[in-house]
C-alpha cells in the first residue's frame, strides 16, 4: 500500500492497542496489525478505511436530513429549535462537528502519513533506550479512554433525559427527538475520537522523555569519577554496578567506566553522546506533529472557543430570566465538558513540557559532577542541544499549545461574552 508498513515493539505496541482499536472502530484509524516475533506490523486496512468512509458519510448525511427536516417544521412545531436563536446555535453547533469529522475523513491517508512518519522516530528511540514499565502506561490509556467515554455518556443520557422531559411537558412525540439527533451523538463521538487520538500520541512523546530523564537519573548516581573509583575498589564493584545500569547481564570484563543501555557497553561519554541522539529523534517526532493540519487541533480548539461563549451566554440568560433548572444545569455541564474538551488537548502538551525542563535539570546535576574531560565536553554538548532546542507544540504554527492557551481562551470568552450580553440588553 502507498503508506508501507510501520513496525513497533511489542513494549510500544502495547501502548498504542487501545486507542487503536477504539479509533479503528470510530472510522478514524483505518489500519491492520499482525504480530511477528517481538514486533508488531500496523498496516493500511482497504477495508476499514471503507468502513471509516461509509461510518462517516452515512451519520453525516442522516444528521443533515434530520437537521432539515426539523428546520421546516417552523418554530412552534419544531423539536430542539423553538426560536430564531436556538435555530442559530444549534446550527452552527451541528455544522462545526459535521466539518471536523469530514475534515478527518477526507485527510485521512495523510494523517495516518505522518502518523507513520511520528512513530518511526520513536522507533529510533527504542534502539537507544528501550520502553519500560509498558503495561503501566497501557492501564493509563485504558483508564482514560474509559473515563472519557463514561464523561461523555453521562452528559449525553442529562442532555437527552432534559429534552426529552421538556417534550413531554409540550406535549410533543419524544423519540422524534432520538430519531433526530441521535447521529448527531455519535458524531460527537468520533470527535472526541479524534481528540483521544491526538492525546495519545503527546502520551508516547512524554513517555519518551521520562525514559530518557530516568536513564539520566541513572548516570547521576553512577556518573563521576569518585563513584566509579569506589566501584572498582569494591570486590563486588562490577555487580553493584551493572544492577544500577540495568540491563548489564554480563559484568565479566566490563570496566567500571563503562555502562549499558539496551545491553551493548558503551563508554559513558559515548551514552551521553548517544542520549543527546535519542533526544534528537524526539525533537523531530515533535516536529512532524507541530507540522501536520491533518489532526484538525486548529479547527477543534476553535469549535471549543465557540463553545464557550455560546453555552455561558445561554446559561447566563437563563439564570436571569429564570428559567428551568432542569436547562441551567444542563448548560453547566456543557461548559464543564468543553472545559474537559481543551483540557484533553492542552494538558498532555504542557506535561510533555514540564518533563522536558526536567531533563536540563538532570543534565546540569550531571555537569556537577567530578567527570573526565573527555566525558565533560560530552555533556556540555548534551547541554547545548537541550538549551537550543526548545520542545514545544503548536498548530502548523496558529497558536502555541500549552497552559498559556487557557488565559488566552478566558480571555476570549470574557470579552465576547461581555458584548453579547450588551448586544441582548439593547
């Protein structure tokens, strides 16, 4: 297939099977797995990429149709849009989940692409440092999705239940309201799909670095050149010595100037040198990610914008006008979910961050130590590449994910919020 094959550890693998199999089953990761040996083969599936094609068109077409009908029924008659303003917000709210999931399908082979082009480079990684503590990392993935999807399905049943009572009490048809949105839903879904989708991949990156400060945390116990000293004056150097480098099987004429990383010796400015490339392969994987429009992050991040002025706009007029508890409840947990909804986008961004200043930190406690020249240039070199390649995540260069998004985001919100109640009161 034009996108070849791409193959990971099992350790990796068994990251990524979770979110895989979710999204596969959403239509937004149409690919095969075969395992061989150790490793994993993933694979463009023609089949599930049909699947994707026909699961999309068809909620998006059903959710059009349903949408119009609904429209000509008239204000008085109609389901979910009474006025002329719910006509407008339910609209747009629609109308943004129906482009984003068909901006996914129709970049689909060339998301998947870069996805590809993502995961190769951390491939390089595990040929440097290999994965640890996997099926941990695979319980966290576990844990989130299902709390996304129970999040997700607890607004969705209060969503629904409201209208549903509100219809009653109208004297309307309620399942009109299920066979009319119910796509709608699961259109929803797919986005948040999307969203999980992207978590996961900052999840790997953010993996990655922690493996690389735990390995420097490793160095700095047994880095300089008193230590490794104390180590060969001590009968049992070599064996005290290859447990704090784990992965040492055989310590049987390795000198105490020698570690291991995934079972080769390595001097230890060689490992640092060999380190500062494995944090290269991680710059790269960022880049790739910062450089691709096909997760649709821009396009998202400005649906939850809207979001967030049109839910509290609606939630503060029915506070005012005192309306039904039943619907002020309802628009707070909407606010809450979008909340959740940049949340997911921003978060693991800022995390991967964070562990990144960490690895600075542990190379100039590593630069404290008494080391040998040789090795010192080694780590003034690591130090350079860390202070001149700043990690950093953006949307083709729109804006820079990180908390600093969350001010400019309640900023936003404030100041529109402030002109539409202006706009109401005149």
């Amino acid at each position: 297939m034009f996108l070849g094959e791409l193959i990971l550890s099992e350790e990796l693998f068994s990251v990524l099977q979770p979110v895989l199999v979710v999204s596969r089953w959403l239509g937004i990761f149409p690919v095969s797995y075969k395992r061989f040996g150790n490793f994993y083969k993933l694979r463009w599936s023609t089949w599930y990429a049909i699947y994707s094609y026909i699961l999309s068109l068809s909620l998006t077409i059903t959710t059009l149709v349903n949408l119009i009908i609904d429209l000509e029924k008239g204000e008085k008659r109609s389901i979910r849009m009474p006025n002329r303003k719910t006509r407008f917000v339910t609209c747009v709210d629609i109308s943004i989940v129906i482009f984003i999931v068909m901006f996914g399908i129709a970049t689909l082979p060339l998301k998947i692409k870069k996805i590809w082009k993502t995961m190769n480079f951390l491939n390089e990684t595990d040929k440097i440092l290999l994965l640890k503590n996997s099926d941990r990392f695979r319980k966290s993935s576990i844990y989130f999705i299902v709390l996304v999807f129970a999040l997700t399905l607890i607004i969705f049943i209060y969503d629904v239940s409201s209208w549903l009572v509100v219809l009653r009490q109208q004297s309307k048809n309620p399942l009109e309201y299920l066979r009319a949105y119910f796509c709608f839903y699961c259109l929803y879904i797919v986005m948040l799909a999307k969203e999980m989708l992207y978590w996961h991949i900052i999840f790997f990156i953010k993996i990655k670095i922690s493996t690389l400060n735990a390995r420097l945390r490793e160095l700095k116990k047994v880095g300089s050149y008193k230590e490794r000293m104390k180590f060969k004056a001590d009968p049992n150097g070599l064996e005290r010595w290859a447990y704090l480098n784990k992965g040492v099987h055989k310590v049987n004429g390795i000198s105490p100037d020698s570690v291991c990383t995934t079972g080769i010796s390595l001097s230890l400015d060689q490992e640092i040198t060999t380190l500062a490339r494995y944090q290269d392969h991680i710059f790269q994987a960022v880049e790739v990610i910062n450089d691709t429009t096909e997760y649709g992050i821009h396009f998202i991040m400005l649906s939850c914008l809207l979001h967030l002025i049109i839910t509290p706009y609606f939630l503060i007029i029915e506070i005012f006008a005192k309306g039904k508890l039943i619907f002020i409840i309802l628009q707070t947990i909407w606010v809450l979910g979008h909340l959740g909804r940049v949340l997911i986008i921003v978060e693991p961004c800022q995390l991967c961050i964070n562990e990144h200043r960490k690895t600075a930190n542990l190379i100039c406690d590593l630069m404290t130590n008494d080391l040998k020249e040789h090795i010192e240039k080694a780590v003034i070199l690591f130090s350079l590449q860390q202070s001149y390649c700043k990690l950093k995540f953006t949307s083709c260069g729109f804006f820079t994910i990180n908390r600093s998004l969350l001010t400019s985001i309640a900023g936003a919100v404030t100041t529109y919020l402030v002109i539409l109640i202006q706009f109401n009161n005149t």
